[in-house]
C-alpha cells in the first residue's frame, strides 16, 4: 500500500479509505497533523462516541506500560459491539526498536475476524526495514510531517473553508504563513480566532491580509513583529523599547534574533537582486524584487518591506547578512546572557536607524 500524505487526507477527508491495516504507522511528527489524523483514524473505528472510552487506547513513551498490553488490546475481538479495538502508541519510536519481532508479523497481514490495529505515532521510519517493508504490504503508511516543497498557502486557504467555514484571500493565507511559520497548530488556532470574530454573513467574502495582524500569534509575538517593523522602519528607540517588553517578559534573545533575521534576509536578498546587471536577471521593478526575495505579495507587506528597503539603503541593506551573523556569533558567545545579550540587538537596530537620527548612547 502507498505511503500517503496526512496534509493530502486532511484535505479531503471524505476520500480516506481506512482499509483493514494490521498496523497503521503515522511517521513524521508534526504534532498537528498526528493529532488531526488520529481523530480521524478514531472517528472511522468507533463511530459511535460511546464505545471510544473501551475501543481506542492510547500508550505514551512516556508513561511506563508493558508491550503485551498493547498486542492484547488490539487483539481482544470485541463480542457485542461494531466498533474496531485500536491500541496507539505516541512517540513510539523506542517501542519499535524493542519490538520489531513482534510488529513484523502483525504488519505483515490482513485486519480479519473483528481483531483490532496498533497504530505507531514515529518521528522516523526507515523504508528499507522489514518492518517498513511489511508495512508497505498490508498496513497503512501516513506521513505526518511538512514536505520540504509545498504549498502551504493554498493548504492554508481549503483548510480555512474546510475546518472553519473562512474564505481566504490568497495574500492573507501568505501572511498568515509569513507570521506563524510551517506551525500548523498555530496557524489552526489563528483561524479559529479570526472564525471567531468574523460575522457569519463575511465568513464568505474573501478576509483580507489587515484581519490576520489582530489575530495571528499571541500578544509577545505581535510584540516582537511590531519590534521588527520598527527596526526595519527606522525607528530604533520604538525597537529598542519593545525588545524591552519581550526581554521583561522573558523571551529567549536567540529567539527573538531568528525571528528578525527570517524578515531581514528577504531584505536582503532583494538589495542583492537589484544590484544584479541586467543582462543576470535583474528584476524589473522593487516589488517583483521584493516578491522573489520572499515578501507576501499583497500592498501592505509590500509597501512595508519597500519603504524599509529604501530607509536603509543599497549598501546597508546588502549588509544585513553579515550583521546577523556578528549577532548571532555575538549571542552564542561573550554576549550569551544578561545585558550583553540585549546590548547586542540593540546595537543591531541602532544600525538601522534612520540616517542623521540615531539615538544617544546609552549609558552603562
């Protein structure tokens, strides 16, 4: 049987045939999607809510259980009820080196006369084992993690009309992925807000990219975008105090040095692309420039990263790698912790200021 992807079977979920797999192994473990295709997987063996607290038992690597009771639980055939036994096991990737002998013939035949499933939740799955090999045979093989080419904007956009009723413009799912990352609980929880505070007579009409600044990520994080869009703007004495705010508020420097990097780089990138000849590629235009850096293709973003772009300038701009790099060597260095770790962002901001208005030294 086929490898196949939980984004795809999230996506049409109607689609999923279950099949009589022995043995399902989700391999991946983007916690989102296990979670998702676990319910799903559930609601398909107990479909009657009732008979869940008897039928769908969940093992942890955390918790200390023996193994045979997993291979019991799937094996009890139940006498008076439809529903399938299903014994899952999360984080399951110790419990499989310990008991390949025993998964092997279990994935390596048909579900028949009532038996139950064991259902394994891996980070890693090598394809060449007999176990994987078995699998692929008679069992069921769902990857539960983020392909490295995907389009995660469009997934974004069914997902939302799908799971929460929400028409996405495509710019908005862009700066919805643009903010939160390849975090799909984030991104999930994200929608549910902006479900949440969307009249129904609108959820039809195409939410443009304004709506997800409101509600896309927590306060610190929208802290930490407005820091990064003041220190892009400029502006480092607004920078400066809202890095304060997340300093106070005890966020990671490390942390908060990524976050500004991932938006500074874009910059970047597109001052490189319009010092390129013509005749190399150069792009036509600063938007196109900007868009092929990375920017999320609506008006906002643009006009943001553009006029940041022009604030620092050509030269500044194409500089920007090498001043994340003496601050990320600086943060895993001397500058590791307490007042030298926000000495060191704060001085990466007070090079972006605006020209003739930077701000007095700070004193010691």
């Amino acid at each position: 049987m086929p490898s196949l992807r939980g984004l795809d079977i999230l996506a049409a979920p109607t689609e999923f045939t279950l099949g009589e797999p022995s043995l399902v192994v989700l391999h991946g473990g983007d916690g989102f999607l296990v979670l998702e295709i676990l319910a799903l997987v559930r609601s398909r063996l107990c479909p009657d809510e009732a008979d869940r607290a008897w039928a769908w038992r969940e093992f942890s690597a955390g918790d200390e259980f023996d193994p045979r009771d997993v291979f019991d639980e799937a094996a009890t055939v139940p006498m008076f009820a439809t529903a399938t036994r299903a014994a899952v096991v999360r984080q399951a990737d110790a419990f499989v080196t310990a008991n390949r002998a025993r998964l092997e013939p279990i994935a390596d035949a048909p579900r028949r006369g009532g038996r139950g499933l064991v259902i394994l939740d891996v980070k890693s799955f090598p394809a060449t084992t007999r176990l994987a090999k078995a699998v692929a045979r008679h069992g069921l093989l769902i990857e539960t993690a983020l392909p490295s080419a995907f389009d995660l904007a469009a997934w974004v956009r069914g997902w939302a009309r799908a799971r929460h009723d929400l028409t996405l413009a495509a710019a908005t799912a862009e700066r919805l992925v643009e903010r939160l990352g390849v975090h799909l609980g984030q991104i999930d929880q994200a929608l549910a807000r902006l479900a949440a505070a969307t009249p129904a007579e609108q959820r039809r009409v195409p939410l443009q990219p304004d709506a997800v600044d409101a509600c896309a990520g927590t306060p610190l994080e929208r802290t930490a975008w407005g820091m990064i869009d003041a220190a892009g703007n400029g502006d480092a004495s607004a920078a400066i105090a809202q890095l304060a705010e997340l300093l106070a508020a005890g966020e990671n420097p490390i942390g908060i040095s990524a976050q500004a990097a991932a938006v500074l780089r874009r910059l970047a990138t597109a001052a490189r692309l319009m010092a390129l000849p013509p005749a190399a590629g150069r792009p036509a235009s600063v938007d196109q420039a900007l868009r092929e850096a990375g920017v999320a293709a609506w008006p906002k973003a643009l006009a943001q990263a553009r006029a940041a772009l022009s604030q620092l300038g050509p030269r500044r701009a194409r500089e920007l790698p090498l001043w994340l790099l003496d601050l990320d060597l600086s943060l895993k260095g001397e500058a590791s912790r307490g007042l030298r770790s926000r000495l060191a962002l704060e001085r990466l901001f007070c090079k972006m200021t605006r020209r003739g208005d930077a701000p007095p030294p700070r004193r010691s």
